[in-house]
C-alpha cells in the first residue's frame, strides 16, 4: 500500500525519540508503535517498503490522537500533524472504511438545522435523565436565542457543536470584545463547520470542500476570532490544506480570541478580579499547533485572583476532537494523568479554550470553563456591583445544580455562578 507521502517528508524523522515523552499514547501504554517514531516508521513501510496494511497498523495510526506534542518537541521540524492526516486520508479510501456511525454524525455537523434539532432531543434526553453524564455533554437549552450581530470590526467563527452546545461561550467572547470597543459579527450558519473532524478521520475531501465554503462566506480582511482551539488551528491550516493563495491569506485573518484580545488588553478595565485560583489547561491546538496558549495567561491574570500552571509540561487531556468516543479506553486512560496533574495543582477551577477538552475533563467531574467566561464576568460584575467568592459553599462544582437554581441575572450575558454581595 502506498499513502502518497513525499519521501522527504518521511525521512525528516530521524527516530531520535525525544517525542516520546510528549506524545499521550506511548505514555500511557509504553508501545513503540503508540509513538510518534514508531508511527513514522509504519508509514516509510506502507510508502517506501510496500508492506501491507495490517489490522496493527490501522490500529496504530488510528489510535494516534493527534495532539501534535511531538511536534514541539521535535528538533528536526516533522510536521507530524500532516503525516498522520495524510495517512487516515489513504487509508480511508483504500483500505479502511470510517464507521457508519462516525460519518453520519460527522455529517450532521455540516448541516446546522439538523444539529440543533439533535440538540434538542439530547437536551430532552437530558431532562428525563437518558443520556448518561460520563459523555461529558453539558447542560443542553432546549432553545437558544440566536447571536446577535454588534457590528463590523471582526468576524467570531461560531463553528458547528461549540455554537450548539456551548453558545454561551460565544456570548462570552462578545461581551468582552464589546467592552474594548470591537463590533462582532458572528458567522452563523454560512460557515456551519470548519472539517478538522473530517480532517482527523481522514475524509479530507469532504474537509476541503468545508474550508473552499468558509473563505467564500467570510470575504475581505476583516479578522477571524476563534474561541475553539481545534477550529482555530484548522482554519489556520487552511493554506497548506488546499495548497492556494486564497487560503493561504483567508489563514492569515484567523486568531484565536484570546491572541487577539491580548494584543489589546489596555482597551479592557481592571475591575476586581474573582476571587479564584485557576489552573490553565493547554489544548493541543492552541499550545503546538497555533503556539498562542501564553495569551491565555496574559488575558486571564487581571480578572483572576492567580493563575495556576499545571506540571504536565502541556500533555493531552485525551479529548482530541472525537477521539474520546472513537478511542474510549486510551482517552480515559490519557485523562488521568491529566486529573492528576489538575488535583496537584489545587486550583478551584481550570480554564480551557476548546469546546473538546471542557467536556472531556467535565465528564470526570473537573469544572471546567472557558477563559472568556471567566473575564466576561468579571467585567459583568463590574458593572452590576456583584463580587464573586470562590468561598462559598459550592465553589469546586462550576454551574452545579444547586447554583442553577437560584442564579443571578444580569442581562443580556449573565452566567449562573454562585454570587455573594
């Protein structure tokens, strides 16, 4: 079998293994073939040797989550993200065929009127207690009030599960870019994906035809913010993924919400910050793919009481897109360590910029959230004359039950925290 990778590329690796103990998989399971050299290796087998694809190879290569550590740490450069993308993209058209399950529902993500139709349903299996916690899905509304354009100045990628899930994040983002003065219009269903699913899954075609529909619904110069990791490195991805001049300038319009917000900090008051100890968890995208994560700290230390670093060096929290439901038992297993690392840090609650990760850490009980969350209620309480306390009763358990009863509303971007005056 051959995977239409360049032999140069291939060749970059020199099998030096300082990968190793950045890469999740081979942490967690000591294999060879769990590593990122050892993947490269399967691969020059298929390209160069003609060696067939085996069951332990697809397993191999599909069990990669990934995360793209490998490549921070890589001394010879590897653009291992590429490889291993390009091998699910072969694999996928010749010898190995994406459960049936994983197309449709990464088809439905395409189609936003039917997303939010599924939402419902889940947000009604919710109510009656159906769908089971462990999956990690938050809160879902059983209706959402749809964003609201305030202007011009930037576009906010609202993508496809963060804008069906998670849309109070978005409301987020707008109410602190609103404060500095920055008009929003979100995108909304004329970009209703970005294809870095179908990119990791190796339907790469279906990714393309996504990406050639995003740069043609967001014309001109206008900046791209992202408040999802795994969206903003795919968008920034955009140039070498169909390889044109067009993408290549429509990437170089995308930052993450909280890169661009940091670049403009002065325009942001300093109100009192929460009373509360944060630990910043990394997501894979923003840390070795868009290499922006220290915005995140630079955007969270004035609404915050401190900002906690975790020991893990930025390990994977075993999300990765869908991996958690394609690869449960490596997923949970790469999570611990994540846990373990967030219990040592004795933090009250973590900040995470990607959709992926929230739910993933969620589902095992971290209360989790978004930066943006975090500034926009500081700035919020500023104005209402509201101070948070991370000492009351609750303060381990983010937007738990009992806080969701009896929440304070402060219009229009309130969030149900437990308030003290």
């Amino acid at each position: 079998m051959t995977l239409g990778i360049d032999s140069d590329e291939l060749a970059a690796c020199v099998q030096c293994g300082l990968c190793l103990p950045h890469c999740p998989t081979f942490r967690v399971t000591g294999d060879e073939s769990q590593s990122p050299r050892g993947r490269i290796a399967l691969m020059r087998a298929l390209e160069n040797d003609g060696a067939p694809l085996t069951s332990e190879i697809a397993e191999a290569l599909d069990g990669c989550v990934v995360c793209r550590g490998c490549e921070t740490a890589c001394p010879s450069g590897v653009h291992y993200g590429h490889l291993i993308e390009r091998a699910r993209e072969a694999m996928a058209k010749t010898h190995r065929t994406t459960p049936w399950w994983e197309r449709v529902g990464l088809e439905v993500l395409t189609h936003p009127r039917l997303l939010r139709a599924g939402s419902a349903a889940l947000a009604g299996a919710q109510r009656v207690g159906l769908l089971p916690r462990r999956l990690g899905v938050p809160t879902l509304p059983l209706r959402q009030a749809p964003l609201v354009a305030t202007g011009e100045d930037v576009f906010l990628f609202t993508g496809c599960v963060m804008d069906a899930w998670q849309r109070d994040v978005h409301r987020d983002g707008q109410v602190v870019l609103a404060t500095a003065g920055v008009g929003v219009c979100p995108t909304g269903d004329r970009v209703p994906c970005c294809g870095a699913l179908h990119a990791h899954a190796g339907l790469t075609s279906r990714a393309r035809d996504l990406a050639r529909r995003a740069i043609a619904e967001l014309p001109g110069d206008r900046p791209i913010l992202v408040d999802s990791a795994g969206c903003g490195a795919a968008l920034k991805d955009y140039g070498h993924l169909l390889g044109t001049p067009q993408a290549h300038t429509f990437s170089a319009r995308v930052f993450d919400i909280s890169e661009w917000v940091a670049s403009r900090m002065d325009a942001l008051p300093r109100p009192e910050p929460l009373d509360l100890r944060v630990a910043v968890q990394d997501p894979c995208h923003l840390r070795h793919v868009q290499r922006v994560h220290l915005s995140v700290r630079q955007v969270l230390a004035p609404f915050v009481r401190e900002v906690v670093e975790l020991d893990d060096d930025g390990l994977c929290c075993g999300a990765g897109g869908a991996y958690s439901v394609v690869q449960p038992a490596l997923a949970t297993r790469i999570r611990e360590r994540k846990i373990a690392s967030i219990e040592r840090a004795q933090a009250d609650m973590v900040a995470s910029a990607n959709p992926g990760c929230a739910m993933h850490l969620g589902a095992a009980g971290v209360p989790t959230v978004h930066p943006m969350t975090l500034v926009a209620e500081a700035l919020v309480m500023r104005r209402s004359g509201v101070r948070f306390s991370s000492q009351a009763p609750v303060q381990r358990h983010f937007f738990p039950p009992a806080a969701r009863n009896h929440p304070i509303s402060i219009p229009p971007f309130s969030r149900t925290f437990q308030h003290v005056r």
